[in-house]
C-alpha cells in the first residue's frame, strides 16, 4: 500500500494514468495488476458499482484486499454505489488510497469526505455527465481527487462525451483561483485518440480501461496516453 502524504500527493508527475481493472478479463485479475505495473501506469482504478446507482455489478472489498499485495501501485477506488458511506471502511481497510464517491449518490457528502480522510486515505467526488461542477463547489476545498465522468457510468468501452471536457478549465481555475489541492482525474472513453484533448484541458489522472487491457503494447500506449510517445 502507498502512503500518499499531501505534498507527494500534489506534486505526482502528471499525466498520471490509471488503467481500470473493469476493462480487465474478470476471471485474472492478478494479470491485470500484473500488466499496469509493467506498463509503467501510476495507478490501478478500480470500479465499484452496486446495480442500482448504475445498471451494473462487478465486486466488493475482498477483491482490493487480494490483489493489495499483488502490487504497490496506488489503488484508487471508485464507488458508483447508492449510499456510498456504508463502504469506505471497508475499503480503506482492504487496501485503499484513495475512495471516490458519487455526489449525486449522497446527502451529506462533506461528512463522507472527513470520513475517508479521517481513515487515512485520500478522499474524491465525483460527477456523471449531467451534473455542473457548480454543484460541488462547496466541497471543492475538502476534497483531494475531482472525478469527471465523460461517459455515463456503468459500463465500459463507451464514447467519450466532448462537451463534458468544459468542465476541467472551471475546476483548474476555481483550484489556482482558491489554492486548492486536487487533482482532476477523468474517466470515460479516453483512448489513444481522445487522450491529447483530455491532457490540453487540464486533466491530471487519465483513468482508461479497454483501451489500455486491448493493446498489444501496454507501455507504448501508456507513453502516448502520457504525450510523451509516438
């Protein structure tokens, strides 16, 4: 397990990529670990969803606590669940470092920041395509990762929706405007040829899931996704 102090936190060299396992083959998930590592990917993202915040089901906490010692890459957890602060204990105790919610899947959404905070992981929100970053603009001070969707969630391999990219530039400014910390992680159809449109906006975590597990060359796609290969 990585233990993220603020400062390393907001300095990680970024382009910071972040392959999903949800676009791995489900029945080896070790492989999929196994295959970020030696892509030179910073991050293992790891898709939480319940069946009823989104139309599907993948796993629970028992998943990260195996795949924890498989690698020492940051595991950042993504719950699309409905009522969200049932399971950051028990993903944090997995082997968590960072857990980012749903603010639409929330009532009191800066008492769940606190609270992953308070179990030592770093603590993220996140909206869907619909939702303004005005919504969240309260919160913006307590949290460490802001997750923007650029697809609906539920399902990987989908189109990455442009207009959605607008609200990087307003969450950059707000960040530089208020000194903020976060980081500005996106996730949704970011592939080798949307990938440079995500980056010029401002994004920091480029979250990709068929696209990295489809590639023949993990590390040369993961030095595009980067910018930093042909």
């Amino acid at each position: 397990m990585v233990n993220l102090s603020d400062k390393e936190f907001s300095t990680m060299k970024k382009p910071i990529i972040a392959p999903s396992v949800l676009g791995a083959d489900f029945s080896n998930f070790a492989a999929a670990v196994a295959d970020i590592d030696a892509a030179g990917a910073e991050w293992v993202h790891l898709d939480v969803m319940d069946g009823q915040f989104v139309p599907n089901l993948t796993f629970g906490p028992k998943l990260v606590a195996d795949l924890r010692s498989q690698s020492a890459a940051v595991f950042d957890v993504h719950l699309m669940v409905e009522r969200p602060e049932n399971l950051i204990e028990g993903f944090a105790k997995a082997g968590a470092d960072a857990i980012t919610f749903h603010v639409e899947a929330a009532v009191h959404s800066h008492r769940i920041l606190r609270a992953i905070q308070t179990l030592g992981k770093k603590a993220g929100i996140s909206i869907v395509p619909s939702t303004p970053v005005s919504y969240i603009e309260a919160l913006l001070p307590f949290a460490d990762i802001v997750l923007v969707m650029t697809v609906d969630p539920g399902f990987g391999g989908q189109e990455l929706i442009p207009e959605c990219l607008e609200k990087i530039p307003i969450l950059a400014a707000l960040r530089e405007k208020r000194g903020f910390h976060f980081l500005i992680s996106v996730d949704g159809g970011i592939n080798e040829s949307t990938a440079a449109m995500v980056r010029d906006a401002g994004a920091d975590v480029l979250i990709t899931g068929s696209c990295f597990f489809n590639a023949p060359d993990k590390a040369r796609l993961v030095g595009h996704l980067k910018g930093c290969a042909d």
